[in-house]
C-alpha cells in the first residue's frame, strides 16, 4: 500500500523520504496536488493539518498525510504559531528579526504535527515538539522561515547551521511525531 503525502516543501519531501521511506520502509506518493488544500485558521497546527488532510482525502479518495509545523514565541503571546508561513510570506525572517531584536523573551517552542485522514473519516493526528530560543540573528543555508534562527534548547546554532552539518540530525529537533505517526501506520495500516 503506499502512502499518499501532499506537500509543495522541498525540506518536508526530504524529511518523508529520510524518516518515513529510508528509516521504516513506508511506501510514499508525495504529491504537489493539482488543487488548493485549504488550511484553516486554527490555534494550533494539528487542527490545521487535520483539516488539511480530511479535506485532501475527501477530495481525491485515497487515505492521505499532510504535516504542518509552526512557531510558537512567548515574546508574541504565541504566535506566528500555524501562521509560520504567512509569517515568512508577508514579512521574511530578515524583516521579522529587526522587529524582534530588543525583545529579552525569546523563548520559543517550534511544534511539528502529522496528520492522517480516509475518505470520509476523521483524522489522526500526532503532535511532536521542542523548545528552544529566537536567535539574535539568522544563521545557516539548510531551511525555511524558522530554521534560520530557532535554536534548539541546549543547541548554539540554529536549525539551519545543524542542517548544513548533518541534514538527518536536523530532524531530531522537530519532535516524535513523523516517528508516532510512522509506528501507528506500520501497526493499524499497513498490517
């Protein structure tokens, strides 16, 4: 059986390749849908990939994963939180590390969330995470958005500077839930 992923995000298709092909041997269709996948306005990111992936697999018909991660700062009261996106859309992380810069909070926790969904039922959803810090300035190659300068607890370099190194530890620091959600197919689907 293989699994049907959507996503447009070049570091996501690596990600699903490494952790889901490589490391447990899940057969994947990534897909760059031919359809726009709406994505509510919700306060977390599981509800925005549950939705995502319910929508995806209702509309094609076939069992579907979506994942979706956001940002979560304390110096903002939580956001850009599952606006990550419109966050680096609308202002880039250049432009958002000017705004932020005489902020002494910078406490951030980055959440990264699977979401798997059948035609006409409701969603799984596994939610992974880590804490960490807002970085005075952006640093590394290896990214999207929040990569350049989230920095992981207990880390002096940022996503980013720990992917140009070693691209497979990069995905540590985004929490259990590919491997959660990994697990749960391998046992209830693909028996």
């Amino acid at each position: 059986m293989t699994l049907v992923y959507l996503t447009t995000n070049k570091f996501k298709v690596r990600e699903a390749e490494m952790v889901l092909g490589k490391q447990y041997g899940i057969e994947l269709e990534i897909i760059n849908p031919d359809f726009e996948i709406y994505e509510i306005q919700a306060k977390t990111c599981g509800e925005v990939a549950g939705f995502s992936a319910q929508y995806a697999a209702n509309k094609i018909g076939k069992p579907c994963l979506k994942s979706d991660t956001g940002l979560y700062l304390e110096m903002l009261g939580g956001l850009p939180g599952p606006y990550n996106a419109y966050f680096d859309k609308q202002i880039g992380y250049e432009k958002f590390l000017r705004m932020v810069k005489d902020e002494k909070n910078r406490k951030a926790r980055l959440e990264h969330c699977f979401a798997y969904c059948e035609p006409g039922k409701e969603p799984v959803i596994f939610i992974g995470e880590t804490t960490g810090t807002v970085a005075q300035e952006a640093r590394g190659h290896d990214g999207r958005w929040h990569d350049f300068f989230f920095v992981p607890d207990g880390e002096t370099k940022t996503l980013a500077e720990i992917g140009d190194e070693d691209p497979i530890r990069k995905n540590t620091f985004f929490g259990t839930a590919i491997h959660d959600f990994a697990k749960w197919y391998k046992k209830n689907i693909e028996k």
